[in-house]
C-alpha cells in the first residue's frame, strides 16, 4: 500500500466555513512534523494520519526536511484537496533545521483567518 492510501478521510462537517486543523507527529526520531490546513470537502481522520506518519518512517523522513516537506505536501493535496496547507518539518541534529511549505487553491483566501492563526 502506498503511503499516500493510508490517508483516510471523512466528510467536513460544515464546508460552508473555513477554519484550521493543526496536526502534530514524529514521523521518525528527532524529526517533529506540523501539519495545518483549512479543509475543503473533506478531513483527515486521526487514524489515516497516524498511520501515514508511521509509513513516513522509511524513505521519505530519512531524505531529509526539505524532500519530506514536499512529499507531506503532494500526499495532502492530493487526498484531502484542502483549501490551504502548511507543512512544517524540524529537525535539531545535526544542526536545528526548520522547513515550511504552503500551498492554496487557486482563489482562496480568507485574511481574517491568517490575521488570527499563531505561527508555530
């Protein structure tokens, strides 16, 4: 089964509004990864993630922060096809690293969101 399968989904509850999910794992030792997005038609389900950071594991967490960032990113878009994603990755050894990438859909924004949202 490939990584991105295990990334079940279930229905928003109520896709009229926007508002953040944040998600926090360990996908291997040392590596924190910080997931937060604004859902569209669907969300992820907290077993579907447990078992993607459990597969992100093997090749994708040892390519290092900058790879495994980009490859959260795609599974995520093309799972649960969120309204907008960020990814974050850290690692402290060798040195501290710290890789964010985000991504929307063409048109989306909601500033008043954003203005409120912490920075992690």
């Amino acid at each position: 089964m490939h990584r991105r399968e295990l990334l079940t989904t279930a229905a928003n509850p109520d896709a009229r509004h926007d508002y953040l999910v944040e998600l926090h794992g360990e996908p291997a030792p040392g590596t924190r990864l910080t997931l937060r997005y604004v859902p569209d038609r669907a969300v992820a389900t907290p077993e579907g993630i447990a078992a993607y950071l459990g597969a992100l594991s093997g090749t994708a967490a040892a390519a290092g922060p900058e790879a495994l960032a980009i490859a959260v990113l795609d599974d995520l878009n093309n799972e649960l096809i969120p309204r907008w994603v960020e990814v974050t990755v850290e690692r402290t050894l060798p040195v501290p690293q710290r890789v964010v990438i985000e991504d929307r859909q063409p048109g989306w924004d909601n500033p008043h969101l954003f203005a409120r949202m912490r920075r992690v």
